[in-house]
C-alpha cells in the first residue's frame, strides 16, 4: 500500500487552534535538524550513529521516497522550520512502526504528543488497525509518551539480545 505524503492537521477537535502541522520532509529540514542529529545524546536511542555532516542528513532524508516510510516534519503553525519529525512505516497489510524525533530544544511544550497523536490518528483514518513503536528500555522520555498515548507493553528482548521494548495500541 502506498502512502499518501500529504500535510496533516489535527484530525477530530476543530475548535481548537493547531500549534503544529506536519507537512512532508524534505532534504532541507537536514538545516533545522542537524545539530539535534549530530548530537551524541540526543541520537543515543537510535538505530544509527549520530550524522557527522548536515549533507549526508540531506540524503538521508532524501532518501525518503525509497523506502516503505513515510516522514514528516513537525513545525510550529504558520512556519517552515522543522522542529522535529515523525515517520511511520507499515510492516504488513493494516499494521505500522512509528517514530519521532523532536530537536531538544522544542522538547517541554507537549509537540511530541501532539504531533505523534496527528501522525496516530491519520494512520487509524487510513486504515490501519495496529500500531507500534519498538524504543529501548532505558529510554523512559519515550516510554512516558507511549504510555501517556495507551500504547502497551507488549514485550521486551533480554540483556543479551538487542535492547528492545514494543508499544503496541489497538
């Protein structure tokens, strides 16, 4: 199934005004990301090393279109600046990945729940029935905002496997 790479608002309450919209990533948002991706600490949670240049950011982000994930950019209403991103990733037919990264200096003001509750609720709109989001243990940031979204539990992987906890929601 392909996804759609179209910006998203918040779907459901519209009498509120929106603080944040996602619009598509794009290889410029390497700029605004840079120092949040080449940060040791801040890249410690992931999968990769920390970026030691903002242009294999920009490709890495360019890289987007050939992969089975979809990315956006988190920004404030009314500016371009990326501030962060969420992505998701369908693993089968109705069931997606997804995951977030917001610049730390953004962090404190609520954007990761808003913003991974719009890429949440699109996702359920599109049709999918299970979503997930695999963090380390250690990475309690993460692990309050899953489950301040009902994410669960559903399993770890032990010290000697690859240090892995799975959030699941219906």
């Amino acid at each position: 199934m392909a996804f759609p790479q179209a910006a998203l608002t918040l779907i459901g309450d519209t009498s509120k005004p929106h603080r944040l919209t996602l619009r598509p990533r794009r290889p410029s948002d390497a700029d605004a990301l840079f120092l949040t991706m080449a940060d040791p600490d801040m890249m410690r949670w992931w999968s990769r090393a920390p970026f030691e240049h903002v242009e294999d950011l920009r490709e890495y982000f360019a890289n987007d279109d050939q992969s089975n994930w979809r990315s956006w950019a988190i920004v404030r209403t009314g500016e371009e600046l990326a501030v962060g991103f969420v992505a998701a990733g369908q693993k089968r037919e109705g069931v997606s990945e997804i995951g977030y990264l917001l610049a730390r200096e953004a962090q404190g003001h609520g954007y990761a729940r808003e913003a991974v509750t719009m890429l949440i609720d699109q996702l359920f709109v599109e049709g999918q029935r299970r979503i997930f989001a695999d963090t380390d243990p250690d990475n309690q940031p993460s692990i309050a905002l899953l489950t301040r979204l009902s994410f669960t539990l559903e399993g770890a992987c032990g010290p000697n496997g690859r240090r892995i906890s799975a959030f699941g929601t219906l």
